[in-house]
C-alpha cells in the first residue's frame, strides 16, 4: 500500500482545551494566592510527607465521604501549603486572578448548608486539557486532530447541500455514511480508516492557564445565556505542537469507494475553516468581542480543534440541527445555528467584553522533513532534559520508596508489554488480513506453497498439504503461472529433501519429473 506523510505544525492562535474526562482532584492540589498558581502534586508522594498525626486527621476526613468533607480536605490541603511548597517541586499552571478569590470562598464555605456546598463544589471543578499520563505533558491527541480534519472533508464534499434530509437519532451516522459513501456497520469501508493522525507534542514547554469559560449571546441582549460557567485548563496562544498525518491508498479490492487524498484535505481545510472564522469575527465583533489572529502566511492553513470550537465548527452545513433549550417547559428549537458562543475569560461573570477570547483557533503548516526532524530533536531533548531534573529532585524520595516503586514499575511494565504484545498481535493480523484479502487466487497458490505467514493464517491446510488442491491446478494453469507453480514446488521439495528422490518413490518421482518438464529440466 502506497503511503504519503504530511509533516505538521500547529500553533495556536488561542486557548485550546482538549477534554479527556480529567479534572484536578481536590486532593492533588493547593492554589498558591501569592503566586496565583495552581500547584499539582502525586497525593501519595504528599502523604508520605506527614507525621502519624496528620496521617490519622486525614483519614478521618476522608472517611466521612460527605460533599462537606470535600471542603474540609481542601482545608487540610491548604493548611499544609507551606510544606507542599517547600518540599514539594511539582507542576504550577498559572490561575487568573478570580479563581484564586474563588478559591478562597470555597474555604470558607459554611459546612452546615448542604445545598449550597452540593452547587459551589459542582461549580468548582477545575478540568484538564489533555495530557500524557507518565510525564503530565499536554498534547493534542490524534483523534481530536483526524476528526477536526473529517468534518471538513464532510463539508467540503457535501457543498451545502441540504438533501436528502435525514431526521431521527442516527441522522448524523446516515449523514456521513451518504457522503462519504461508506457503511458504519462495515468500517473498512470507511476512507478515514487510511488516515493515520498521530498524537501532536508540543516543540516548547507551553504554556498553559486556568480560566473560566463562559456563554454568551451571539446578539446583543438583556438577558444572560442560561448555561454555567466552567472552569477549564487550556494551552495559550503562541504554542507550537508537531506531528504527522500519513494518507494511504486503498489497496487492491478495496471496499472504499472514495478515498480522501492529501490535496483534498488540504482544500477542504482551507474552504471550510476559512469560512467558519469569517462567520465567527463577524458575529464577535457584534457582541464587542476581539476575534482570533490568525496570521497565515502561503503554506499555512486555517484549522480549529477542542473543546468550544462552536457548533458550526463540528456539523455539516446543510444539516446543522442544533438543539437550544428554552428554559423551564420551553419546546426546545433547533436552528440551523448556533445562538451563543463560549469564550474564555478571566472572570466567571465578565462585566465587560475585554478580555473575552474564542477558544480552538490554529494555524496548520506543514514542514518538509529537514525542518520537522529538527524540531523533533528538540522535543526528544527537552524531554532528555526534564527526566535527568526530575530525577535529580525526587532522587531522595525514590530511595525511601524503592521497594515499592520497583514493585509498581514491574506491573506496570509487564502490562505495557502484554498491550504492546497484543497491539503487535492485532496490527500483524491486520496487515496479514489485508494482505490476504488482496491477493487473486494465483498468488494465494503460490503463498500456500512457499508456506508464506499469510497463507499459514488463513489456508493453512493448503499451505501443509498443497497436493490435494494447488497440485491439480498445474495442468490446467496458463503459462506463466504454470512455471510459476512449478518453481514454487521444485524450491519446497528441494527445502523438504524430496526433489532428488528415486523412481521406486514413483508417486513423488513422476511430480518432480513433471515440475522438470515444464522448467524444461528433463
């Protein structure tokens, strides 16, 4: 299968978070009000810090396992600040100014009023963008790259057509499945199955920041949108991730109809994400709100991805059926539109538009080799780098706990191989499966007697025991594939020492003697 590899950069243009179902867990971290940071650390590294005193306290709350016991953990945490910062060099996300006021009031919220410490603590999730479990490292992770690319491959196929008009639960899957002409219930027949997105790492340490995101109207409006502030963790503007994308052409008998080429990415980027920031300045600049800068220059193309990307960055245009609830016993309406936008802010209730920012925006460029293997190297330093320093400052504690990290890292590496095994196992079926199913029943013959792997897996009688059904075939054959057969035979009974037999082996010795004939050997 013919292969073709992009080379890629992305920068963002403003905030990004990707959601990966994580959150800052209340006892992992404190929010240095000095600093206005938040200060993430291992909750067993902190616990193996305190005295039998403090131990016995914190258990106690915890056992509690109250909404108010939330809260009064939190305390513990904060009132152990001093030792966690100065014993303690772990991750620090920069916080804006409201959370840290924010953080303060949650403190200090009172124990005894259950309703209100159920809504404040419900309020009060600080959710991560996503990162990369062993080194706590954020990144863009493939999917959330390929399925940006597929919407616009989507639009740009479907033109705005508004027909046929498909309504009910699965609308979207028949949606995709008319334009690009595949079945969900047979994936391979999917052209985004032959489109390999790799996870996007970051070049430099970026960097990152915890605000609010906050609805707003699209048209100006006395009354507020209905749908609660969030508190999220996002990647700033100016952070530059690499990775790449590979587009494969089916093989033969391939079941995709149409397959997605890199030059129709490429256009579908630029028509559909172009349009879809045009629309949204004009709406910001409706409301007051700064759009986005994107500064494109020839090879650069205009991309969004993540959360708050806006409903009309992630539907078809055409068959945009957007659900907007209308409050208490309100019939919810279904505009082909998107009436409010997220924004990210500094304020959980903006008064003013100022610092009000649309999230999602990057740019896409590619690289040529020379250029992405330069920064990769950079990556694959940066990383070198931060692995010697960590090491160096947990080096003490290691030695305390070495017993048991030993312990861990065994499980833990003997899973990543056991997946790493099972990975293996199921890409060489795939490979063997593709391999197979592409090839016409001559070259399976041949297969089945060179006992290739792939004929072992799939006609393993015949690759045993060609006689009974490949040998017959050789009268028959053409002339070419006569002799290929005929090769095919004379190079595995010479490998299985029964190609110099004797004619009292007259069954064997009359083969051999028809395999010379046609090689014209005899």
């Amino acid at each position: 299968m013919y292969s073709q590899t992009l080379f890629v950069q992305l920068t963002a243009a403003a905030p990004l978070h990707i959601g990966c179902a994580d959150v800052y867990e209340p006892t992992s971290f404190i929010i240095d009000q000095k600093e206005k940071e938040l200060v993430h650390f291992d909750t067993g590294r902190f616990l193996s810090l305190l005295d039998s005193d403090a131990l016995a306290k914190f258990s106690a709350i915890c056992r509690k396992g109250t909404p108010a016991s939330l809260i009064e953990l939190m305390k513990f945490m904060h009132s152990k600040a001093s030792d966690i910062l100065i014993l303690m060099d772990d991750k620090r996300v920069p916080v804006v100014k409201a959370l840290v006021d924010h953080y303060e009031q949650t403190l200090n919220l009172p124990l005894h009023d259950k309703r209100k410490v159920n809504q404040e603590l419900n309020q009060f999730q600080i959710i991560r963008t996503a990162f990369d479990f062993l080194s706590g490292e954020v990144y863009l992770p493939g999917s959330a790259v390929k399925g940006a690319i597929r919407t616009a491959v989507l639009n740009l196929r479907n033109n705005g057509r508004n027909f046929p008009d498909f309504k009910g639960k699965n609308a979207g899957r028949k949606l995709q499945e008319h334009i690009l002409e595949f079945d969900f219930r047979h994936m391979e027949s999917d052209p985004f199955r032959l489109i390999k997105v790799s996870d996007f790492f970051p070049v430099d340490e970026p960097k990152r920041h915890i605000l609010y995101a906050v609805d707003r109207k699209k048209k100006p409006s006395k009354f507020e949108a209905r749908a609660p502030y969030q508190i999220v963790e996002v990647v700033e503007t100016g952070a530059r991730f690499i990775g790449t994308i590979t587009v494969f052409t089916p093989p033969a008998r391939s079941p995709i109809k149409r397959p997605v080429t890199s030059e129709e990415i490429t256009a579908a980027l630029r028509a559909f994400y172009k349009k879809e920031k045009q629309r949204e300045d004009r709406e910001l600049e409706n409301i007051g709100v700064k759009p986005a800068l994107l500064k494109i220059n020839g090879q650069g193309l205009p991309f969004r991805i993540g959360r708050h990307s806006g409903a009309e960055c992630v539907t078809v245009e055409g068959h945009r059926d957007i659900k907007i609830m209308q409050g208490k016993g309100g019939k919810p309406k279904s505009p082909d539109h998107a009436t409010t936008v997220w924004l990210a802010s500094d304020s959980r209730k903006p008064t003013t538009t100022e610092s009000l920012r649309p999230f999602g925006w990057v740019i896409l460029e590619k690289l040529d080799l020379n250029a992405w293997s330069d920064l990769n190297a950079q990556i694959k330093e940066r990383r070198h780098h931060f692995q010697k320093q960590q090491g160096m400052k947990i080096a003490a504690w290691e030695e305390e706990q070495s017993a048991k990290k030993a312990q861990h890292e065994k499980e833990l590496r003997e899973k990543e191989e056991k997946e790493a095994e099972l990975a293996a196992q199921q890409e060489q079926e795939e490979r063997l499966r593709t391999q197979w199913d592409a090839m016409g029943e001559e070259e399976r013959d041949l297969a089945c007697i060179r006992q290739d792997e792939v004929a072992l897996k799939y006609a393993a009688e015949d690759a045993k025991y060609p006689i009974p059904n490949i040998w017959p075939k050789i009268e028959s054959a053409p002339h070419g594939h006569q002799k290929a057969l005929a090769r095919a035979f004379k190079e595995r009974w010479q490998a299985e020492n029964k190609w110099n037999v004797k004619p009292k082996q007259k069954k064997q010795w009359k083969k051999v003697q028809r395999v010379k004939a046609i090689l014209g050997e005899g």
